[in-house]
C-alpha cells in the first residue's frame, strides 16, 4: 500500500468531536466585551459575572449599550470504533 492510499483511507475514516470534559478542564469560559471601546469582563467560568459587568459599564458609560459574549469551549476529536485509529476495548 502506498502512503497516498494510506491517506486516503484515513481521510475516509469516521471521527467523532465531543466536549473535552477531562478533569481541569473548564466546560465554558465566558467574557463581555464593550463593542463601543472593546473592554473586556474578563474570564469568567461560571457565566454570571459577565452581564452584570455589562450592566455596571453601561451604567458608568452610558453611550456604550452594545456588547458580545465571548464563550469559549474546549473539544476533542476522537476516531470512532471503525476508526483504525480507534483504541481496542480493554
């Protein structure tokens, strides 16, 4: 077998992409940022201190009415059972 024919039969193989959930790993990070002068919240993992950070800014700056949330989450690929790639059962 060729190493173009090898590629090609991984490139064909079934993966599969689910949440990184590995101890550690923080199921979301989140931030508001200020479209108006681009401050940001900070992180944050729990989700509840960004909106109230955009409700305190736009209290403080109250031109600045528009914001985005940024949310970060973390995956992984992994080959499915008819992956060769795949892990045999223990």
């Amino acid at each position: 077998m060729t190493a173009k024919a090898l590629a090609r039969t991984f490139a064909l193989a079934v993966w599969r992409l689910v949440q990184h959930d590995e101890e550690g790993v923080p199921a979301a990070i989140f931030e508001m940022e200020c479209m108006t002068c681009h401050e940001r919240s900070g992180p944050d993992e729990t989700g509840k201190r960004p909106p109230i950070w955009a409700l305190e800014h736009a209290g403080m700056a109250p031109g600045h009415r528009v914001f985005k949330l940024h949310t970060e989450t973390y995956w992984r690929a992994e080959p499915s059972a008819s992956n060769p790639l795949a892990e045999a059962p223990a």
